[in-house]
C-alpha cells in the first residue's frame, strides 16, 4: 500500500459556528488551522471561503487570501472547493483564480437535508465538463466528489472526453444525509471501489458519524483518508472536537497502529503524479 495522504476539510459550506465554535471561518483562522493540521500530518488542506459573517461564498479574493497565507507557511496541498450548495456555478469556479494545486470537482447532483431544509446541489453534465477542462487547462489536479455509485458515469464521460490526466483521484463522500447520499457501510465501501476505473487512486470521507468508520475502513483498504469538522464536528458522539487537528492527530495514530504510514505533503504529490 501507498503511505496515507491524509486530507483536511476544515470548514465546509453549510455549517458555521453554531455547529462547532471551533470551526475555522475568517481567513486568518483557517490559515492557522491549515497549518495546525500540517504539523499534526495531514498533506492537503480542503479550503471553502466564508464572507466577514461566516456566510459561505464563492469569492476568488478571499481564496487567494488563504491560498498565498497558507502557502507562505508550508508546503501542504492546497485544495480549493469548487462546491458550495446554493452559489452559482460561474461564481463556484472562480476558487480556481486563486492558482490552487488542486480543487474539488462535484461528480453529480444531491440534495442536502439540513436544519430541516432542503439544500439542492445541482452539477449538471455540461457544468462538470467546464469544470474539469478548466483544471486540465490550468493544471489543477481534480479531486473527484462521488457521493453514490451512479456517479461513476460522470467520471467514465470525462475518461472518454480527454478532460482528465491519470491518475484519477477519487472522493467517496459517504454517508450524506439527503437525496443521492450512500449510506457508509463497509458493503458500500467495497462496492464504491469495485467501480473505480483503472489507474484511480481513491479517498474516503464519511459524513457524521461516518466519519471515522469510513476513515479507519479507508485506511485498511489502501485508500487516502478525509477528515475535519466540515464533514463531522463531534470527536465522538456528544462530544465536540476540539480542532481539526485534533481529528487528524487521530487518524494518524490509527494509521500508525495499523501499520500504515502517513505521507508527507511531498509524498502526496508524488502519489498523485502532481508536479509542485
Ligand atoms: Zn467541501
């Protein structure tokens, strides 16, 4: 197996604060805890920019803010979010102005549930193909959001269209709460992989309670591991984490018990076929 390329998500796009206080918002205390996250062993940083109020938002100043102050500090992989439920696409694809190394790209649509709201993600075919032939241009390595096998489909049209340069790296988001999520069972984790084309290499981030599960079951499988409090903002049920780091000190003691060992951010690159 490959060492480990360990993933932070610190801040997400639907919860704020009143979540976790210890979610990073301003770009001063994202920039702190990417680095945090850093020094506790995590290779790449997933980044989503938030407005003076904590409001989610697609804004290429504010990217760049925390891609030129994160950078500064260290060499961890920044990955911008192209994501964002309820911004429009052609301000979504602006993260991309801020000259990351890599970004997410969305493989399909959900609908988020939420604080009793439906949140829709739409990502339409021809929006994806924008996307991806946008990081090709650039070359910014996409990492792949699949939140259900069908999306598998999406990833095979890119294949056939030129839009992605091997290896293809891959994120099961597993265990969405809403329309089109799947549920993370060590079943449906084996049936994500099962559909992974030739030449993927493949992370795994679990929603909620899924998190650390699917994290543990990523790391035995010889996949990458996502972890941080946008996608779960409890250490453990009924207690909250402290920081991000916290959650990434954690995998990488996991990793370390069961004898995988954690890739630097060089490392990481190296895996993935990226060039700094
Ligand atoms: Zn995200």
């Amino acid at each position: 197996m490959d060492k480990l390329i360990i993933t932070a998500a610190l801040t997400g796009g639907i919860h704020g604060k009143e979540a976790n206080p210890a979610l990073p918002e301003q770009p001063d205390e994202i920039i702190r805890e990417a680095l945090r996250c850093y020094e506790a062993g995590a290779a790449v940083v997933h980044l989503h920019a938030r407005d003076g109020a904590g409001k989610g938002v697609a804004d290429a100043r504010i990217f760049a803010e925390m891609n030129q102050g994160i950078r500064a500090r260290c060499d961890i992989i920044i990955q911008n979010t192209t994501g964002g439920p309820g911004l429009p696409i052609n301000e979504r694809i602006t993260s991309l102005d801020a000259g990351p190394e890599m970004a997410s790209l969305n493989m399909g649509s959900v609908v988020f549930f939420h604080q009793g709201k439906e949140l829709p993600f739409i990502n339409l075919r021809l929006e994806i193909e924008a996307f991806a032939k946008a990081m090709l241009e650039r070359g910014i390595k996409p990492e792949m959001e699949v939140y259900n096998p069908s999306m598998f489909g999406e990833i095979e049209n890119l294949i056939k269209q030129g839009l992605l340069a091997a290896p293809y790296y891959i994120n099961f988001v597993m265990g969405v709460g809403g329309m089109g999520g799947y549920p993370g069972t060590l079943k449906n984790l084996a049936i994500m992989i099962d559909h992974l084309p030739r030449g993927s290499v493949f992370n795994v981030s679990g929603i909620g309670r899924a998190q650390l599960p699917m994290n543990t079951m990523a790391v035995l499988s010889g996949g990458h591991a996502r972890t941080g409090l946008e996608d779960c903002v409890n250490y453990r049920k009924g207690e909250p984490a402290k920081s991000n780091a916290q959650l990434v000190e954690r995998i990488v003691r996991l990793a370390r018990e069961l004898g995988r060992e954690v890739a630097t951010a060089g490392e990481a690159r190296a895996i993935l076929g990226m060039k700094r």
